[in-house]
C-alpha cells in the first residue's frame, strides 16, 4: 500500500464524513420543521379554525416550509384549491 492510496483513503473518509454531516443538518431542519408544523396544525384543527387533513402532500410541504408551510396550506385550502 503505497502513498497514493492512503492519500485516496483520507479523501474517501474526508468526504464520508461531510456528506453524513451535511445530511444530518438537512434532516435535523426538517425533523424541527415538523414538529413545529405539525403542533400548529394539531393546534388549529382542535380550536377549529381551520380543518386540515393529514396527506402526504401537505406533510410533505410543513416538513419543508414549517409555519410558513401551514400558512401555504392554509391559504390554498382557503381558495380552493385542497
């Protein structure tokens, strides 16, 4: 094993361990997200504000957008378009 190689094994743990770093903040952005999404949905529906069902497609956009998320769901459901 030469040089060279232990070099390359030092760039391909280098680079394992930013894209495991990296993957976990994205993740950990969208676990909070979430949650916090979700308890303001949780919280509307049960002061019937506003009634929001639970698809994939609305998940998806509160994991992603957060409060802003449950107001875009909001805000479609309130033109008609959910």
């Amino acid at each position: 094993m030469g040089i060279e190689h232990l070099i390359l094994l030092g760039l391909i743990i280098l680079i394992v361990f930013l894209i495991f770093r990296f993957t976990f903040k994205i993740v950990k952005h969208l676990a909070i997200n979430t949650v916090v999404g979700l308890i303001l949905v949780g919280l509307l529906n049960f002061l019937g504000i506003v009634k929001i069902k639970l698809t994939l497609i609305n998940l998806l956009i509160i994991a992603v957008g957060g409060i802003i998320g449950v107001f875009i769901i909001i805000l479609l459901k309130l033109i008609g378009l959910q």
